[in-house]
C-alpha cells in the first residue's frame, strides 16, 4: 500500500498530542476517529483536520478506508477494541499499558498469532533516537556486561477519588500510568527477571499511588524501580555495566540525551534529539511494519509486551491490588 491509513479510537489528550507527528511520518495519514460521543469525534476531527468522525468503536473497526487503529482509551478498554480490530484485519497500536491484566494481553497476543496482523505497544521510549543508541552501545559492549538498571518515574497527581489517576474502573494507579515506563526499560535492557518484588502503597479506593520494584536475576543482575503518583521524581535512568555505566538523562521516558561513562575514557555526551513531540518515531515503525507486511515489531515484540503485563501483574497482586479489566466484546 502507498499510503497507510489511521484511525484514532478515544480522541483525548493523549490522543491528540500523537496526531499532531503525522506529518513527520513518510506513507501514513489519519482518516478517521472514534468515540462514544459524536460530538467529541466531530470536535477533534475538526481540531486535526480529520475526514470522518464515528460515534462509536464498532463504526470504525468496520469502516473500510482504516488500515490501522491507533487506541488510546482507558486501559481497560483496550482489550476489547483491540481484539474487534484484529478480528477485523485492522493492524493496532495499543497505549500503555497495553492492558491491564496478563491474561488480556496474552488473549491479544494469541489472536494476533493467530491472524497474522500487526500489533504493537505504543511504548514510545523503545524508539527514541537516545534509546536506540543506548541499546546500540550495551550491545557493542561499551560498558561491559550490563549488570543493574535504576529508574523513576514519579508525578504529583492531585488527591482526588474522582481524578482518571485514582478511578480503578478506567484503570488508575501509578503501575499502569508511569511504572509501566521504569519497567519495560528495565526489562528492556536485563530481559525477564526471576524473581520480583514490590513495596507500595494503596489509595482508599484500592489503586497503587506508589511502588518500589527490585527485579532479581539467577546471576545476580538487579533493577531498582520506583513510581509514584504522589511524588515527582527527577525521571532519571542508569545502566549499569561491569566497565562503565549510561546516564539517560531526564526524563528517560522521552530523552534527548544520555551520559557514556567508560572505564579509562572521559564522559562522553550524545545528544540526539526526538522528531516532533517524540510520537513520530514509533508511528513510523508501525507504518513501515504494515507496509512491509511484518506481524510484529522487532524493537517492541509482543513477547515483551508479555513479559511486561506479567510483572506488572505480580506487582499488582503483591500490592493487593486488584485491576478491573474490560469486557473482551465492543
């Protein structure tokens, strides 16, 4: 296909903030979008210069001109919309957290297999220039053998029962909206960890408003995690190696620039900076993905996607949390 086709299910802040890097990724255009109010669709159609609105998920997973969904509802709601769309032959790209139970994210995975369409977490860090070249030096060695990673990812949420961060049915809590971040790195950089384990705290209404997180490896590899809705946090990660370490610089989540610290050698800084907001780069793994017809990402497979929900998981039940996911039918 010359030119590939997006829609947008849930036109929110997030939402609109990733439609405004279309324009720095070649062969793609937004077409459509949905919500469950028409006059929220029609408002943010009309906001980014978009053709067709829909009241409705279901319209847009059937309409015909949309050859990939963007959806970035409430965490909960994506385990529904995101199957209707793979059912449909529509190739998705699913915020964070991709879902909000490892069982969800397994269904998904499963039925994408099974179908052979695209799928992929929108996990924007994995695709920032400054990532991409932190990944580049581990793998060439420049630190040694990575050994532990530390990283935060906190935020002063205000208190209040009725904020999206502390309402359980749309998937609230620290975990799904900023711990997601600390621990896909983490997982990035060291891979599966053996053993995890969580310290945090609950609000009354039964969401995490902040965790430390220790991920243990059998060869005593580390990582030291930590996410808070009720402080802000510089936003930092290190990566530790047996000859040096990496500084990514805040905040790690969408850096610009990072710190090489080698044995022997001066610190040398690498600056590289995001294309437009920062989206732009995993918009266009995704369309050069679906151009070339590959089913997955190899930068964010949905093995890790997995293997992500299933720490967050764990953390989940050790906090004593339990996550409401949504219905798997639109």
């Amino acid at each position: 296909m010359s030119i590939v086709r997006w829609g947008v299910v849930g036109p929110g802040r997030i939402a609109s903030k990733v439609v405004q890097d279309f324009p720095h990724v070649p062969g793609a255009e937004v077409v459509a979008v949905a919500s469950r109010s028409a006059e929220r669709a029609r408002t943010f159609a009309d906001t980014h210069g978009i053709d067709r609105a829909h009241d409705s998920y279901r319209a847009i997973v059937e309409d015909d001109g949309v050859d990939v969904l963007y959806i970035a509802t409430p965490h909960p709601q994506h385990r529904a919309v995101t199957l209707a769309a793979l059912r449909a032959g529509k190739a998705v790209l699913v915020e964070k957290a991709f879902t909000v139970t490892p069982a969800a994210t397994r269904e998904i995975a499963e039925l994408a297999a099974n179908t052979g369409v695209f799928a992929m977490e929108a996990m924007w860090t994995r695709f920032m220039p400054t990532i991409v070249r932190a990944r580049e030096l581990i793998a060439e060695g420049a630190i040694g053998a990575a050994q532990a990673v530390q990283a935060d990812l906190g935020v002063r949420a205000p208190i209040d029962p009725e904020d999206r961060f502390y309402n359980p049915a749309i998937g609230g809590g620290a975990l799904f909206d900023v711990g997601v971040y600390p621990i896909s790195l983490a997982q990035m950089v060291l891979g599966t960890p053996d053993s995890v384990t969580a310290h945090g705290v609950l609000a009354p209404g039964g969401v995490d408003v902040e965790e430390a997180v220790l991920f243990g490896y059998a060869d005593g590899r580390s990582a030291s995690l930590f996410s808070s809705l009720r402080c802000a946090t510089p936003g930092q990660a290190r990566v530790f190696g047996t000859d040096g370490w990496i500084d990514v610089l805040p905040r790690f989540h969408h850096p610009d620039t990072l710190i090489l610290y080698r044995a022997g050698h001066e610190p040398e800084t690498i600056t590289l900076p995001h294309t437009g907001g920062g989206y732009s780069h995993e918009l266009r793994e995704v369309t050069e993905c679906v151009t070339a017809g590959r089913p997955e990402s190899a930068v964010m497979p949905l093995a890790d996607t997995i293997d992500i929900q299933d720490i967050m998981g764990t953390v989940a039940d050790q906090l004593g949390m339990v996550p409401q996911e949504g219905p798997a039918e639109l």
